[in-house]
C-alpha cells in the first residue's frame, strides 16, 4: 500500500489541487502496490492526528503527501523537512505558530526517503517541469513530512516518505490577476503518476505478492 495524501483548501485559496490529486489516486494500483489518497486538514493539531490513523491503518510501504505552494512553477521535490513551526499565515482553526518546534527534542531536520533522483530523471524525461527543493517551507506541509519521517523512525522497515509541492492552477492565478506560475490539473495528475510509478517500482514483494517492504538496491 502507498499511502497518498492532499490537503484541503486554506487561507485565501478557495481550492488546493492536492486534494483533487490525493482523491484521485484512491483505490490506484501502480505495481504491485494499491493506493490510498487521503485529505488532510490544514490544522496544526488534527493533521497529526489524522495522519498517525492513517499511517496505523494502511501500514505503508511508501508514503507521498502533496501540497500546494503557491509561486513554484515546477513540481517541486521536497528533499528536507525541519523541526521548525513559523507560520505567515494562521492555520484554520486560528492557530499562528513562531518559530516553535514540531517535535521538542526532536533532530533539527530529516531527509525525505524516496527516491527523489529517480522520480526527478522520470518527470523531466516525460517533460514535466520538475526539480528537487531544499526547502517546504516552515507550515503544515513541512510539518507533515517532519511529523511522518518523526514517525517512522523507529520502524525496522519504515516506509520511504516523502512530500510533492506542487503550484497554483491557471484559475487560480486568473482569479487573482497575479503574476504568478501555474500547472493545469491533468499535468499534475501525470506528474504524481509517474512519481508513483517509480515509488512502485521499489516496493519488493512479500508472500501473497503483496508489497512487504522497500528494495533497497531498487534506486540508486
Ligand atoms: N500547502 C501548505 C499547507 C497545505 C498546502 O497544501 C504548505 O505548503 O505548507
């Protein structure tokens, strides 16, 4: 199982394209492995939540959260995640965090575990633009790749994890009349297919051909 998730919309958004993408890949197969698209609320506290349920229940072999960030214009491959909270804007319930940790006395940073450079070479080879971030910045979507590979960590076969940033849709830029990059939806919905596609890739078959576990030599 790849656990998928997206995020419901926030602030001044009125949509969030990795909604559309995480509801889109429930119920996939790519490989041997199915998938699980969930939604995750843009709530400091209940996205934790959420996301522990959901990592109990579809035991993983490979997690893929996606977000939105506004003012990318490529699909952006997020390498790392930092114990920081500094929001610009509140959450939606209300709650402004500055600069408070995600994990007290936890590491400073992890790396994501997928296989970023595999996926990067996939996407632009489909000519998708796309690269690899060193920052998801310092609110929700860089707390839930933190509190995810925060998670895992102890696991004696955790699950590869890692987050897609992806941009604005053109409406919402033509909503806003701002200067603005944008990615149009079925571009998007390529461009996780293909991320999946190469996640997939890696999962080495248990018993019962289902996916046990990751394959280490599967990605350099
Ligand atoms: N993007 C925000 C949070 C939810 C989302 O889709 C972020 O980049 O942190």
């Amino acid at each position: 199982m790849i656990l998928v998730t997206g995020f419901e919309p926030f602030g001044a958004h009125t949509v969030n394209p990795s909604e559309g993408l995480a509801k889109a890949m429930d119920g996939r197969r790519f490989g041997a492995c199915e998938t699980r698209g969930a939604v995750l609320p843009v709530h400091h506290a209940d996205a934790t939540t959420r996301l522990a349920a959901l990592l109990t229940e579809t035991d993983p072999v490979a997690v893929v959260h996606l977000g939105l960030a506004a003012g990318r214009a490529r699909v952006a491959l997020e390498r790392v995640a930092v114990n920081v909270m500094d929001y610009d804007e509140p959450d939606c319930t209300g709650f402004q965090a500055s600069g408070e940790p995600i994990a007290p006395g936890g590491p400073a940073a992890y790396f994501a575990t997928l296989p970023l450079v595999a996926i990067l070479k996939a996407l632009t080879a489909e000519g998708i633009p796309a690269y690899i971030s060193n920052t998801a910045g310092t609110y929700l979507c860089n707390q839930t790749l933190y509190t995810t590979l925060h998670a895992v960590r102890h696991e004696p076969d955790p699950p590869r994890v890692g987050f897609i940033h992806v941009p604005l849709l053109p409406a919402m830029v033509a909503a806003t009349g701002l200067e603005q990059p944008s990615m149009d939806l079925p571009l998007m919905l390529r461009a996780v297919e293909i991320a999946l596609g190469v996640v997939a890739s890696g999962a080495v078959l248990g018993q019962g051909g289902t996916p046990a576990r990751w394959n280490e030599k599967g990605h350099a």
